[in-house]
C-alpha cells in the first residue's frame, strides 16, 4: 500500500480538524439543553432550630447539629 505524501499530511490534519468539531458540537449542544434543577428540601430541627436543606428526596432527615431525625417542610 503506497500513501501518498499529501493524504499522509493531510489526513491527521483532517482527523484532528473532526476531533475538534466534535468537542464543539458536544459543549454546545450540552449548553443548550441544561440539566434538570436539584429540587432540595427544606428541614427546621425539632430539637435545636437548625434550619438546613437537603437535596435527597427523603421525607427524613438527620438533623447536621444534634442528630435528631425531622420531617421536610416543603419541597
Ligand atoms: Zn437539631
């Protein structure tokens, strides 16, 4: 098999060149569909008052100051 000089110039060039487009189409088609928003609920502490927020979607949660489990207020 003989290869000429131009396709062996030429074709890296071209590969490349493809590479390139491709990472391009992928971020820009990423950008233009963002990802779903993480929805995070919001917990008050029953023991202590700590008000904090949790993005798993569980109806309880450990309180992060005294341990103690409570029940989401909303989504
Ligand atoms: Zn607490």
């Amino acid at each position: 098999m003989i290869v000429s000089p131009t396709v062996f110039f030429f074709a890296p060039l071209f590969f490349a060149l493809v590479a390139v487009f491709a990472g391009w189409l992928y971020y820009f088609l990423r950008q233009r569909a963002p990802a779903a928003p993480r929805r995070s609920r919001i917990y008050r502490c029953a023991g202590c008052g700590h008000v904090y927020a949790d993005h798993r979607d569980r109806p309880l949660c450990r309180c992060l100051k005294c341990g103690a489990m409570n029940e989401a207020l909303r989504r």
